[in-house]
DNA sequence: ATGGTCGGGTGCCGA
C-alpha cells in the first residue's frame, strides 16, 4: 500500500499538476493538504474518473484537507477532537482498507508565524490536541499512519540553512519539542527511519529562487505506529515534481506498507 | 543588504 501526503496550495491552481503525478506515481492514498475549497467546490470527478473515493474536509479560501484512495474507506472523521470551537479544517481520518486496514490521519498542522503571539499559541495548543489525539488511538495496536503537513522543521539538517529560522515558528524550539512528544508516544519518522541522506526536502518558497538554490526544508512528514512501522518498505519525496508546470511549494512524500 | 512569489478572491490575508 502506497500512502502519500502532498500540500497542494489550491486544488483549482493544481488541477493539472495534481492528476499528472497522481497518473505517474500511481499511490493507494493521497492526503492532501491545503485544498483552499469549500467540500461543494472540490472537483471529486476528475479523481473519481481516476480510480479514487474522495472525502474532504474544506473550508473557503484557506487550509483545508483531503484524502483521496482507491481502496474503500470507513470511519471518516472531520476535525482534530477537543475543541469544538475550532473551525479551522485541518485534519481528517478514516481507515483504508486494503490486505490489512491502516488508519491514516491527514493534517495540515498550523504555521503558527509571527512567534511568540496569538497564531503560535494555536499551533502549540493544537500539537497538544494532536498529542492526545494520537494517544488514544495508539492502544488500538493498529497500522497509523499520521501524515501531512507539520509545518515543523525536525532538525538542523532538515533545513538548507537553519540559521535563517530560528526564530520562526517552524524552528522554534517548543515547536520542536512538541514534535519529539509526538515521536516519543512511539511513532516512528518514516523519512528519517528509511532514508538518511542530507540535503532532501519537501518545500522552498516560491521567492528568491529558493528552489534553483536548494533553499529548502523538510516539513511533510510521515508518523507510523509500530505496527505501521513494522510494515515499512519504502520513504521517499517526489523532488522532480517541484521542477514541473505549476508547482506547488510543497512536494510529495510517500511510504509503501506491506499492507 | 534588500526584496522577492504565489493562491484565493476581489481587498488584502496567509504562507
């Protein structure tokens, strides 16, 4: 089973670029994040003309994620629990089932710049919502797999040039400890436990050439409980797909399971 | 050293 996350920056921008990788990567599951669209205005046909089930969970104008899958999928949830009161839509569940059925959380966790201030509360209040999240989900003792967009900068040699981020909110080092609780409830970082060659990214800024000169970061991750771990076959990021018509500022990440 | 680019949607905000 091939699962994917990919930050598309508006589904209406990448109408073409989307299914084109979709076409020649070929994934069992896609989580989308930033679709930018309310769940009416997704175009579900062009990915259900493909072979996919599509549930979104959207919003107008900002954030906004998705999963897309060709195998069936059951339990859908909308929204990270424990706050009712949020409305931003920035994750989605449910469980593909396929030779073993893995849950898949998808996320688009907050950017929480300018730190400190309001926006940087929110992130770390929603990594704690997250945290106890995947604490509950844990003693199932099932395949998870936590993947999206962090928005989280893991280490130094996730970045080309950490010393241009330290005092942003993807570097910070409560951003990152809140990310290690994450690793330390027992989820494996599939990237860093498959593929340990520096200089690989997911995202460079659409200014200053950052993409020409290799100005990236690794922020789209891939968390797996240890019966998902278990599985792991294969980590990588689909670089080449930056270069294309297009782009978005993110880039691909997939995992392949022996599920 | 500075400023720079996208997307969504129609005035700027978010990244």
């Amino acid at each position: 089973m091939k699962i994917a996350t990919f930050n598309i920056n508006g589904i209406k921008a990448r109408i073409e670029a989307l299914p084109a990788w979709l076409a020649a990567a070929n994934p069992d599951v896609v989580c989308l994040q930033e679709i930018k669209s309310v769940d009416e205005g997704f175009p579900r046909e062009v990915f259900e003309g493909m072979g996919y089930r599509v549930e979104t969970h959207g919003q107008k104008s900002f954030n906004g994620v998705a999963i897309l899958s060709k195998l069936p999928l059951e339990d859908v949830v909308r929204g990270l629990p424990g706050d009712d009161a949020d409305e931003q839509a920035r994750w989605i569940e449910a469980t593909v089932v396929g030779a073993k059925a893995v849950r898949v959380c998808g996320l688009y966790l907050p950017n929480g710049n300018p730190a400190p201030g309001p926006k940087y509360d929110y992130k770390l209040a929603w990594m704690a919502r997250m945290q106890a999240r995947v604490k509950s989900l844990l003693p199932l003792e099932e395949p998870l797999v936590c993947c999206g967009d962090y928005n989280v900068i893991p280490q130094a040699e996730d970045a080309a040039k950490p010393e241009l981020w330290t005092e942003d909110a993807l570097y910070l080092p409560q951003s990152r400890a809140a990310f290690r609780r994450l690793l330390n409830l027992g989820l494996t970082e599939a990237f860093r436990a498959r593929n340990q060659s520096p200089g690989q990214y997911s995202f460079w800024d659409y200014q200053a050439g950052a993409w020409e000169r290799n100005n990236g970061i690794r922020i789209d991750h891939l968390l797996l409980s240890p019966q998902a771990a278990d599985l792991l076959q294969d980590c990588q990021i689909d670089k080449q797909v930056r270069a294309g018509d297009k782009p978005s500022d993110h880039v691909p990440v997939w995992i392949e399971l022996d599920a």
